[in-house]
C-alpha cells in the first residue's frame, strides 16, 4: 500500500479469524496498491461482521451497512452493537476533582456507584495534564464512596500527578468473557473487541533507496553543467559518477548537484576511490540563491560522527566512510562499517534539549528558506544541494553510487515535522486516523514508539499488545539487581570438549533460584496500569532459544554437554560476565531429574516439583546403595 509517503513494517495481521505475514510500504500517492491485502481486509472485515450477525441477530448485506458497522465502534474499537451484561457496564466516568490526597480523589458532584463494580478499575486523575507534564499515569480502584475515589498505595501518589481542578477519567480494563457460545474480548467500555492489529507500527525500519532526480558535475570555470549521472548513480556498475576524465570531483570550483521534486535530508555515498588532501563545502537551495548548510557547509552527522544532539556539524569531503557497502570478497553482500561507504545526514530533526537549537527551529528538520531552484542546462525546478569544492584535491574522489536514503524515522520527521509540535505524535495521530479508516483497531507487537507516544493522546489513541522479556532480562548485566542469571547456551560445543561452538543462543538457567524474584520484579514493571493494554507478551523469542524451533540445538543435549560450574559467561549483550554464583542451576536439575526417574525400587526420595530447591539431592563422589541403583538403571535404559 502506498500512502502519503510512510512506511510502516507490518509483521503480521492477526485475529482468531485469519493470519498473515507481510510487510506493508506506505509509500507517495494514496493508493492501496496491495490487493492482496485489501482482499485479506475484506476477509477479515466479512468474518467479524458475520460473527457479530450471529450473535445479535443483525444482518449486514452492503457496503453501507459495513460502514455503519465501523462506526459503531467505541472509543477502544470495541462494538456497541454486542456488550457485556457483566463486565465493564457503567464504568465509565469523567469529571472534576474537588480535592486530591496521595490516595483519595474526591468530586462533591461525582455519582459513583456503590455496589463494588469500580473495584479494580482504574482511574486517571489528570488526564489532559492541566496542571502538570507526566506519563501516561494510572491507578488500581480499591474502594469508592458516591462522591470518593480511594486508590492502590502501590501505584503512587495521586497528589504528585494531580491536584483540585484537574479532569479525571475512570474507565474499566480488557477482559475475557464468554458470549453466545463464544469467547470475546471485553473493551473497558463493556462492548466485545475483535482485535484487528498491526504489529510493529514503529519508527524504526531500514533505509530505503531512491534514485534522485538529477545528479550532475559542473566543473570550475565552465558554465554549463554536464547531462545527469541519475541513472548511473543508481545502478552497480563501478566508477560511473564521473566525467570523461574519470573523476567526480578535483579542482577547486568543482560542483556537484544533487536534486529532487522533494526536499531531502539524507544521502548515501559509495566510492570506489576516497578523496584525500581536498575540502568541500556543502549548500542547499533557496528561491533565489545558496546559503551553506548549517551556516558553515556541512552536514550534521555521517557514518563517522554520529551524535547529532551536540549542536556541531562536521566536514564530509568524499574522504571517509564507516556504513553498509559491498562486501570486499565480490559477493555483492552488503557489509557494516564499510571504509568507503557513508550516510550523510544534512540536517536533523530538532529537539529543545539539542545543545544550541534555536527555540523556534524545535519541532523542524529543513530550513524555513529551503526551495526549489533551477541549474544551468536543467529548467525544472527542484530542490538541490550542491557540494563545492575549495580546495583542490591530490586524490580526486570517484562515486558509484549516490542514493536518497532515508530510514522510517527519517521519513516521518520530514513529513509531520512541525515548529512546537511532538512529530511522533502527529505521526501517531495520522496512524490513529489511517488504521481506523482500514479497518483496523488496534497497535500490534513491537509497536514501541506508537506505545511511547500515544501516551500524550488520551482520548484518540488505539490499544496495544506490549512486549516483555521476563526471562530475557535476568540475564542483562547491565540491570542494577545483579541477578546475573546464566545462558545455558553460552559456551555450549559439538562434539563436547571439541572446541567448535554451536549456535550462542540465548535461554536463561529456568533452575537458578534467584529467577522467581527476578521474574516478578520484571512482571511488576511490565504490568503496568494501563486501559489500552490489550495483551502483555511477557516473553521474546529470541531469548527463548531452547525451546522456540524444533531446528535448535536441543536444550537437553546443550545442559546435558556443559560443565556446572561456570565462572564468566557472555551474558544477554555478551559481555564478559564474572559470576560470584557459579552453578549451571540446570545441568543440576537434569541431573536431580535423572535420578528420580530412574530410582531403585522402594527408594523413597521426594519427587522433583516446580518449587524443587536444586539440587534436590545429596550425591556422593562415589555412588553407592540406591544412588548407585539408580545410576545403573539410567545406564542401562
């Protein structure tokens, strides 16, 4: 599909009813060019209304009535036509408080009901953030009178996030319940959900490449400007961006243009030849001149200097790289940190914590002043950029390939940035507005940076799934508990002794007795309050290695091969890991379960249980008695 110019990574479209895979590219034009996936749309669209048909008794027969349909959805995306006689009914209420504690609210106008139903709802106390800039804040309903709302002291103060005056909302949470033979999800609101998500509406996604619209040399002294290289800068053949002496650029007064229909911030370069001992100095365009970019003719970042927060640009003089280029070995692969290919971001996107941003340029990428302009020998009016040479080079550079190439975020901060407005969440706002058209209701896993930023859009945001990694994070060094929890993949070989790794994957010790605390304290991060949450997936798959393809190693033969005791490991972000607990809880629970299964007749030992502490037995160094039985059993099988 291609949209206005947005690209959004959909991993998969899921409800009970059908599931794909795809990625979708919003691109220019308006136009939803994936029939496929507009036939998938209606599929979906036509099964949930054939469901709610059955349940209630209305029939749905045309176009029209669909679209009623869709309008009869809630503020959640739950259907009104079918709600909850139990859950979430009369749960809804906005209003003003009169006076606020650390744990109670209270509205002298308020007609709460008393018949326990707002218990274990949740309420947020300054909800259009009147009187102060917080997060997205929530708190559990213990107990209520007509006109008093008494929260969780575990969620927090009340009084730190509101005070008297500000709006309230109280609404229900996401539930389950069973409804003509079928199991529903239940919307705060009471009415069923029919989830139809995109997963991973996000911001971050790899550049694409787009050919610009001219690329052409001008040399010093020579007024007219030499026919487009475009095509040749697209393309894989070799030292093609150059004149017919072979060069791009050398002497000083020697241009290079770069146009598009379109304004654009980021290029990408791949030479064959780096330049050494020149200088140039980079300018856009104006209507009716040009000025330097960032006053001084650089850019604001390339592969080399990064950190566009410090307010310095940097000089890119077709003389270094350290980005995605073609591999070395000729396999056209591309490879990371290549020393002759680099992105050049001419400008960023700016933030008030930029050191040196101009109050009034927040919220912008370009110049107020950039326009479109016309070259010698090209008519058209285009925005350009041009790199002028000013001092001669001893090695001239020659290109190969000069690219527009945007990442996700690039793209949406060119689009919706705007002078005092939060760009990611007129990006959210136009998602809210686009999915809802598509008939989508709701913000799928990995949706980080919608989750992020519909935080500030109380009342137009659509829920979400949210991803946790309980298992994953024990084992991250980095986290202040220093659970320091092992990987029973990490240093794991075949043959055993060999010297020859298998595949490092990542699965955390299960049997490691700090992992109940560990897990808990994660969950109780996780599980936040919050009304759009629709489902948690407290885990990821890449941190489940063991267990998340039947092509893995198997788990059993990796514990089974490793040694117990280890001192260092690798960690989640291998890193050198010291373990002060220097047990592969694990290979100990295999061994614990061994010996159970294959105990001698009338050995009395206690079962190993989930709350088993490991090792659960006594062994000695030289078995004997039962143990020794045992062991022979476990031989012999």
């Amino acid at each position: 599909m291609t949209v206005d110019g947005d690209v959004i990574e959909c991993q998969a479209f899921r409800n009970v009813v059908i599931s794909l895979s795809c990625r979708v590219v919003l691109g220019g034009g308006g136009a939803m060019k994936a029939t496929w996936t507009v036939l998938a749309m209606i599929v979906i669209l036509s099964s949930f209304e054939t469901i709610i048909a059955r349940a209630t008794g209305v029939s749905l027969s045309n176009g029209d009535d669909v679209s009623a349909g869709l309008r009869a959805l809630d503020r959640y995306g739950g259907d009104k036509r079918l709600s909850s006689s139990v859950n979430n009914v009369g749960v809804t209420f906005f209003g003003t408080s009169s006076s606020v504690t650390s744990s109670e609210l209270i509205d002298e106008d308020g007609k709460f009901p008393t018949d326990g139903r707002l218990v274990g709802k949740l309420i947020n106390p300054n909800y259009n953030r009147k009187t102060h800039k917080f997060n997205d804040r929530w708190f559990r309903i213990i107990s209520n009178t007509a006109t008093s709302i008494t929260t969780n002291p575990n969620d927090g103060d009340l009084s730190g996030v509101s005070r008297a005056g500000d709006s309230y909302w109280i609404t229900g949470v996401f539930t389950l319940e069973e409804i003509a033979d079928r199991w529903w999800f239940i919307d705060p609101e009471g009415n069923v959900f029919f989830p139809r998500a995109v997963s991973r509406t996000d911001t971050e996604g790899y550049p694409t490449l787009q050919k610009y619209d001219v690329v052409c040399i001008q040399r010093a002294g020579k007024g007219a400007v030499l026919e487009s290289l475009n095509d040749k800068t697209e393309g894989s053949w070799l030292l093609d961006v150059v004149d017919g002496a072979g060069m791009t650029l050398q002497q000083e007064g020697d241009t290079l243009y770069i146009g598009a229909l379109k304004p654009f911030s980021v290029t990408y370069f791949y030479l064959e030849q780096l330049g050494t001992g020149g200088e140039i100095q980079w300018y856009y365009s104006t209507d009716t001149s040009w000025k330097l970019i960032n006053g001084d003719g650089n850019p604001i970042s390339d592969g080399v200097h990064s950190n566009a927060t410090d307010g310095i640009s940097y000089p890119y003089n077709l003389d270094c790289g350290n980005y995605l280029g073609p591999s070395p070995d000729g396999t056209g692969v591309l490879t990371y940190n290549h020393p002759r290919a680099n992105v050049i971001h001419w400008w960023t996107y700016k933030r008030a914590w930029h050191k040196g941003v101009d109050p009034s340029l927040v919220g912008t990428v370009f110049p107020s002043d950039f326009a479109k302009t016309e070259i010698a020998g090209n008519p058209v009016r285009r925005y350009y950029i041009r790199g002028v040479v000013t001092k001669k080079f001893d090695t001239p550079p020659i290109v190969s390939q000069i690219y527009d190439t945007p990442g996700l975020r690039e793209v949406i901060e060119m689009k919706y940035a705007s002078s005092g407005k939060n760009v990611f969440e007129e990006w959210a706002g136009a998602i809210n507005r686009r999915y809802r058209q598509w008939g989508f209701n709701a913000a799928g896993y990995y949706s980080y940076r919608y989750l992020q930023a519909s935080a500030n859009m109380p009342l137009d945001r659509l829920p979400v799934t949210k991803q946790s990694f309980l298992t994953g994070y024990t084992m991250d060094d980095r986290r202040k508990e220093n659970w320091h929890v092992k990987n029973v993949y990490d240093g794991a070989e075949y043959p055993p002794g060999s010297g020859s790794l298998i595949w490092q994957g990542k699965t955390a010790d299960m049997f490691d007795p700090i992992m109940p605390e560990a897990v808990r304290t994660l969950a109780a991060e996780s599980f936040t309050n919050n009304p759009w949450l629709v489902v948690l997936i407290p885990d990821e798959a890449d941190t489940l290695f063991g267990i998340n393809s039947i092509t893995h190693n198997h788990m059993g033969y990796v514990v089974l091969s490793q040694n117990p005791y280890k001192a260092t490991g690798s960690g989640l972000q291998d890193r050198n890991v010291v373990y002060t607990d220097r047990k592969l809880y694990s290979k100990y629970a295999l061994r614990d379960v061994l010996r159970f299964r294959y105990k001698a007749a009338g050995d009395k030992i206690a079962a190993i249980t989930v709350n088993s502490s490991i090792p659960a037995y006594v062994y000695n160094q030289n078995p004997v008695g039962k143990e020794l039985a045992a062991l022979r059993n476990l031989n012999k099988a």
